[in-house]
C-alpha cells in the first residue's frame, strides 16, 4: 500500500508547510521540504512505499522551458507551437543532473530515512504526450479540449512528432537519474 504524494495535502502538518513554503516549487525544490512531505503520509500511515513529492513539469527547466504553477493548481507555460519555439528544447543538452540536482538529492534523502523500514522509494515522471499537451498548449489542455495540440498535430505533424520524440528521450534519461539518485520503482 502507498499513496501519491497528494495524500498528505490533506495533513495539518502539511498546511503548515504551505504556509512558510507558499509555492508548489519551493516545496518541491527544496530537498528537505519535498523529503518532509514526501514523508508525511508514510510516517503517520505506515504505508509500504513513499512517493517522491514533484510533478510531471519538473524536468522542463532542463529542456530550457521555464513553468509556473498556482497553488490552485494552474500551470503556466511559454507554448512549444512553432519550430523555432522547438528550438528552445535542443538549445542545450538535457543534464537533469546540472538543471534539477534537487530530485537526485531528495531521493537520495528519502532512500537513506526509509532504508531500515523496507518501504520502497518510488519516483516519478510524466510520459512523453502528457508532456507535450503541456508544452504546446501553454497549461492544461482539458478546458479547451486540447484545441491547440489538436492543431499542431494536424498542420505541423513533424513538429508534432520531433516534440513527442525528443520528450520522449528525455523522460528514459530523467528516470534513470532518478533510478540512480535511489527510486527503486517509477510511477509514471
């Protein structure tokens, strides 16, 4: 039995750390805030695996995209929807290493407080397509019926394609920093 790392939002201790730490990134990017509430729930359940406390964008700052998220949950991305925007993804190369040392740092964290319990560290990534409704709409995609995913995958379906590859090779390199750093399971 485990929960996802949103089972604790609904924990005292948890508000407590929204209120000091008001952003869902600082939160997340912060080792020992995202290792404490990754930890919540498992210290007052006593759950047989904890779940690193992030979200599916947190790599997008490696791929040289920038993203906000409220705390009401809207996300806000500068869009992927022309070839020269797709530029701004193979600019550099992708080193979540170099660009998001948090992630190795609270696994690496959350590996060793666990160790003893036999709980098992579980990381944590989006898949490729998720990720680029993101990219190509700018935010969520559900309000408008992914209207503009729809439209680049239909007038630029190459573009549509090098996104999705690109994430897609992206995503294998990003779990496997995460296996490295001390998940022993990937939820995707």
């Amino acid at each position: 039995v485990w929960m996802m790392r949103q089972a604790g939002r609904h924990m005292a201790e948890y508000r407590a750390l929204v209120d000091k730490y008001p952003t869902f990134r600082e939160r997340s990017e912060t080792p020992e805030v995202s290792m404490e509430v990754t930890l919540q729930p498992w210290r007052a359940y006593g759950v047989d695996g904890v779940i690193l406390f992030s979200d599916i964008l947190t790599p997008l700052p490696a791929m040289g995209v920038d993203f906000q998220i409220s705390e009401a949950g809207g996300i806000s991305i500068s869009p992927i929807r022309t070839r020269e925007a797709f530029k701004t993804l193979t600019a550099k190369a992708f080193t979540p290493e170099s660009a998001v040392p948090f992630v190795g740092d609270v696994l690496s964290l959350i590996r060793k407080e666990v160790a003893e319990s036999g709980a098992t560290v579980l990381g944590f990534v989006g898949l490729p397509f998720t990720l680029a409704t993101y990219l190509i709409e700018g935010a969520t995609g559900t309000k408008t019926n992914f209207a503009e995913t729809r439209k680049l995958r239909n007038e630029d379906p190459e573009l549509t394609k090098d996104i999705l590859s690109l994430l897609a090779k992206n995503i294998a390199q990003y779990a496997i920093y995460q296996i490295d750093a001390g998940a022993q399971v990937i939820q995707v």
